[in-house]
C-alpha cells in the first residue's frame, strides 16, 4: 500500500470512530469528524492515480 493511501485509510478511520464518539457522547467540535472522513477519501482517491504504466 502507498503511504499516501494509507494516510488517508488513517484518516478516514480516524474520522468515523470520532463520528461514533460524537454519536453516543457529544462533544464540541465533532463536526469536523465528517470532514475527516471526506478528506481522508478523497486523499485515498488521489493517491490511486499517481501510478502510470505500473511505475511511480
């Protein structure tokens, strides 16, 4: 797995267990748990174009 791609798995992880937290527990700021995981995605997404022909 790229680092770049990992990085946003990470991040999206991170951002639907703070989802779940704000869920049962709520908390100031736990909006940004949603733009965690839209950022992490698209980081994800973005890392899966940089191969071309099979080389970095």
């Amino acid at each position: 797995m790229h680092r770049t791609a990992g990085v946003g798995l990470a991040l999206s992880a991170l951002g639907i267990a703070a989802y779940v937290a704000g869920v049962l527990h709520p908390y100031p700021g736990r909006a940004f748990a949603i733009t965690a995981v839209m950022v992490g995605i698209t980081i994800c997404a973005i890392s899966e174009g940089r191969l071309v022909g099979g080389r970095e």
